[in-house]
C-alpha cells in the first residue's frame, strides 16, 4: 500500500454553507433573513410571465422541465423566462444597493 501524505484537517476548507464565525450572532441571523424576505418579495413582485415561473423556480425550488409541464409551455420558453426574470431581479437588486 502507498503512503500519501496530506494536509491536516486545518488546511481543508470549510465546507459550502457552513456557519461562519457570526453564525451564532442573532443580528446577524435577523440580517440574513431580512435579506433572504425581501429577495421572496423582488421575486413575488416580478411582472407577469416572470413572477409565476421564478417563484415555482427560486421559492418552490422546481426545475425549469417541470415548470414547463406544469405551466403547459414548452422548456425553451421558460428558460428564457427564468433568463428575464434573473435579468430584472439583478436590476433591481443593483438599484436597491445603490439607493442605500
């Protein structure tokens, strides 16, 4: 058998989504979900076709095949309306940011 070495478990990175060194802070978690609300609200607030597919896409968590089945439309269709609604969510969130 060959002997590898490697790093300690010191240098490995941590995880994706593990809680950072705020994590027990609740100003902090009160932040973040204030935040994660008011991105439900951009995404409820998107006008019609968009809104419809980006909340089943972003809040219900379906993927853009099943969107179009269940929307009757055909996948290309949603994909470009997934593409839009990114598009006008970025503008907005862009705008928010530059107002505060």
């Amino acid at each position: 058998m060959r002997k590898v070495d490697a790093p300690g478990d010191d240098a490995l990175p941590e995880p994706r989504g593990a809680p950072g060194s705020d994590a027990d802070d609740p100003a902090v978690n009160l932040a973040d979900r204030a935040g994660a609300a008011e991105l439900e609200q951009l995404v409820r607030n998107l006008r019609e076709p968009y809104g419809k597919i980006a909340v089943m896409y972003f809040l219900e968590h379906k993927e853009s095949s099943e969107i179009a089945k269940l929307v009757g439309r055909p996948p290309a269709t949603i994909n470009s309306q997934l593409w839009r609604a990114k598009l006008l969510l970025r503008q907005q969130i862009t705008e928010r940011r530059q107002n505060e």
